[in-house]
C-alpha cells in the first residue's frame, strides 16, 4: 500500500505519473511525510455583518407573514407557534458577536479553538474570496457532516493553502446555495 499522504487523481483505476510541480505548489520530497510544519493564527469564528434597527425590522415583518401565510393555509396553531418562534430564535442569534479563534494547521489535523479535525475526514477543500476576508471551506467525506469554514488574514493565505494542498485536492467553487442566501440576509 502507499504511504504517500499526497493525493493523486486515477481516471478509471489507470495509472498516471506523478503531477508535475507547479510555481507555488509545495514541493514533493521523500521527507515531506516525516517534516511536521505547523501554523497558528487567530481569526473571527464567522463574520460579522453589522445590523441596523431595519434589518430588526425587516426580520419581524417577514416573520409574522410567514406566520400568516402558514396560518391560513395550514389553520394550524402550533406550525404559526414554530414559526414565530424561530423568527426570535434567529433574532437573538443575531445579536452575538463572533468570538476569536485560535487555529493550527500542522501536516495531519487542524485544531480550531478546543476541537481537533484530523485532515483525514476531508475529501477536498476550496478557497473563498468574499470581498477584503479570505476562507477555506474543507468539504468532509461525511455525508451530514457540514463543511468547516476558517477564515485568516490574506497573508497567511499562501502558507495555509500550500500546507493543506498537500494532503487535499484543492475544488473549484465557492458558496453553496444555503451560503449565498445567508450572505444576501447579511446573517
């Protein structure tokens, strides 16, 4: 079996030759596996978008519509109840401020805050521009697991994507659906 961590695509089961290095990319030496490089920062846990008293408002309005709406389609008291509630449950929500995080990225986990990943249940990751803030997204194997977003500073961004490349593929994309909603409710 081999015991290269690097990831390498196989079209149909066939051998292929090793990918060639790229400027950028880190470097493929026999001591790769055995070096233990690690990384620390400390980042935002998510963003945080400021909300004014209309967005408040906003939220309370579209809430009692809905409440409405599923009342009078549903004539049922404990949908609208769940409803309305919910809409307060994402108020309250809104209020908290992200906490700072302290991670560490070394050759095999990733440690954010007190819990450790181990880079072995991702599958891929992918690197997310949202205007002056820059993310990685490490999609998991698991089915139901979410994805786990990082954030760092753009300084950082060559070392971390360098050092997680070695072990995953690197994926196209940026925000799923349910992403993209949330940024446009600013949440």
């Amino acid at each position: 079996m081999n015991d290269d961590n690097s990831w390498e695509y196989k079209p149909d089961g066939k051998e292929v030759s090793a990918a060639p290095d790229l400027p950028g990319s880190p470097a493929k030496t026999g001591t790769q596996s055995s070096q233990n490089t690690t990384i620390s920062w400390s980042a935002s846990e998510y963003i945080d978008h400021t909300r004014g008293s209309s967005w408040y408002l906003a939220l309370i309005a579209g809430t009692i519509a809905v409440a409405a709406l599923i009342y009078f389609i549903t004539k049922d008291y404990f949908a609208t109840g769940v409803v309305g509630f919910m809409g307060a449950i994402v108020g309250v929500f809104a209020t908290h401020k992200p906490k700072q995080v302290a991670y560490e990225l070394s050759t095999s986990s990733l440690k954010a805050g007190g819990k450790v990943y181990p880079l072995n249940i991702f599958k891929s990751f992918a690197l997310i521009h949202e205007g002056a803030l820059s993310s990685v997204s490490l999609i998991p194997i698991k089915r139901f697991m979410p994805p786990l977003s990082i954030y760092f500073d753009p300084g950082d961004e060559q070392k971390i994507v360098s050092l997680l490349g070695g072990h995953l593929p690197l994926e196209e994309g940026g925000l799923d659906a349910t992403e993209r909603l949330a940024r446009r409710l600013r949440f």
